[in-house]
C-alpha cells in the first residue's frame, strides 16, 4: 500500500476541502497491511484503531490526551469461564475486546461479568480483556488467568446418555457399577462412597450398590417416563473437589446404554461436560479388554 506524502512545497490551500468542517484522509489498513514505511510516513490502523507514524518502525503516534483513552479494566475471575470487571461503573457504554494469545474469544457480556462462551476451553487461560468507552479509545490490555475444564471438582455425574440397541428392556437401562478413580485404567483410589451416591430415579434397587467392587447387586434402574432417557443421571458428591481421572461401568446383562457424557460441577448447579464416550456391543457384561476391562468386568475409560 503506497502512501502520498505531504511535502514542504505543499500549502494549506492546496489540500483538497469540501468544506470548513473537511479532513485529510489518510490511508487505512490492518497491522498485516503496513507497508515496510519510510521516515516520515503516516497511515491509520485499524487492527488498534490507532494512528501511527514511522521514524524506525511503525509506532502509535504520541500526542493523544489521556482523557481520549479508556481506563484499563480491573479484571480478576472467580469462577470457571468468566471474567469479573470490578470497575465496570466507570464506562458508559463499554464494549470489551477478549483474547487468548492474540486470538479473539467469543464471549457474552451481563453487567460486570464476561462469560467465555467456548467451553471446550482445557485448563488455566491467560486471558486478555481491553476496553473501548463511548467517546474515547481503546485502553491498554489487562490480563487474568481464567480456569477452562480443569478436571477438579466436587461433583461428578454420567448424563445425557443413549439407550442400547439391544437393550433388554426398550425404556430402561439397569447398572450395577458405577466408579470414580483418581488413577487412569482404575488405578489409585476408588473416590467417594455408597453413601454419596443419588439418581435421579430409581425402581425397587438401592443406588449404593454402585459403589460396590464385586458382584452383581442391581444398583440403578433408569427412569423412563415422563422425563427423557438422556435427562437421567447418577452422581457422587466428593465432598471437596477431587480430581478423576478414570470412570468404570457394568449393566445387568444387556440392559445397557451405548453412550454417555461425564459430567464434574462445583456447585451440584453448573455442570460441564468433560468426556463423551461410546459403549460397544461386545464390551456389555464381558472381560473384553477393549476398552479396558478390569478383573471383575467393569469397563474403564480414561476421561482426561
């Protein structure tokens, strides 16, 4: 992109005006689109919404008040996925810009308080967030780490699961085993109890059986009406937050479901989905070793 100089030998009169209320018109273009610049040259950028100038390198041009620029937002994050803007009341109509590592984050904005709204986000993000005010330019950034799905939670459930093909009973699904390990392939510690345990339905069985590592008591028969098949779900409240590395399953014959989300909250209110898994035909109430068994037959997956 070239840009026309205005020399010396120029006057005032000899730049174009339609008007008394005219204005030059400099050349416009992303950060991407800077030419490689000659001392002297000035262009405005619309990637900062900034003019510029070059003497050795392309830099904002010096002079702007800082009445003409937004405060800095004071951001910090107390919960998974959003942002808390404690100086919100400040700005009068502010319009926020969210990036991680340069890249734009959608978002939504209520109040105070931004959500991420890709919650396929993994772990702690380095969070950009910079603020434009009506009548006044883009501040500088401010920065908070903000906590994706990070596998640590006091809560976890299977949800929204898909009834078996060959399911014994069309409606319902029975388990005998549902487990939490902090271990991958079943191994450390088995989380929680039989007392912490609950479904939210159950027919003539006891929930706390679930918890058991042998046998094969009838623990969990799903609701099949009137809530949805996928609305069922069997939860352990941890207590503290804990991480889970490993879930295991087993079904009373084919009575059985053929997938599954893994599902950890903080509250027993907001819940996020972690792991999406697939139960083939041949691992129902077998030793099959695909996915992984254990000894026992429980089928193990690896959520993280």
């Amino acid at each position: 992109m070239a840009l026309t100089k205005i020399t010396s030998s120029m006057t005032d009169d000899s730049i174009p005006e339609t008007s008394a209320n005219g204005a030059l018109k400099l050349p416009v273009g992303t950060t991407a689109q800077r030419p490689a610049g000659v001392a002297g040259d000035l262009r405005y950028n619309s990637t900062t919404e900034l003019m510029e100038g070059y003497t050795t390198e392309w830099q904002q041009v010096s002079g702007i008040p800082a009445e003409y620029i937004a405060t800095p937002p004071s951001v910090s994050s107390s919960d998974r996925f959003t942002i808390d803007v404690s100086n919100v009341d400040s700005y009068k109509n502010p319009t926020f810009d969210v990036t991680i590592g340069g890249a734009e984050t959608p978002n939504t904005v209520s109040g105070g308080t931004i959500t991420l709204t890709d919650t396929t986000l993994q772990g702690s993000q380095s969070v950009d967030v910079r603020v434009a005010d009506t009548g006044v330019l883009w501040s500088a950034n401010s920065a908070t780490d903000v906590d994706g799905l990070t596998p640590v939670a006091r809560y976890w459930r299977i949800h929204n699961m898909v009834n078996g093909a060959s399911t014994g009973n069309a409606a319902s699904v029975l388990f005998t085993r549902f487990h939490l390990y902090s271990g991958e392939d079943g191994g450390g510690t088995q989380l929680g109890s039989g007392s912490a345990i609950s479904v939210n339905y159950t027919y003539a069985y006891t929930p706390a059986t679930l918890f058991q590592v042998t046998g094969t008591a009838q623990g969990w028969y799903t609701q099949s009406s009137p809530v949805a098949f996928n609305e069922n779900w069997c939860q352990y409240d941890l207590g503290t937050a804990q991480e889970v590395k490993s879930v295991g399953m087993r079904f009373y014959s084919n009575w059985h479901i053929e997938s599954f989300d893994i599902e950890f909250s903080d509250d027993g209110v907001n819940w996020y989905v972690l792991y999406s898994g697939v139960i083939p035909e041949a691992y129902i109430n077998t030793s099959s070793a695909t996915p992984q068994t254990d000894s026992n037959g429980l089928v193990l997956w690896n959520i993280q």
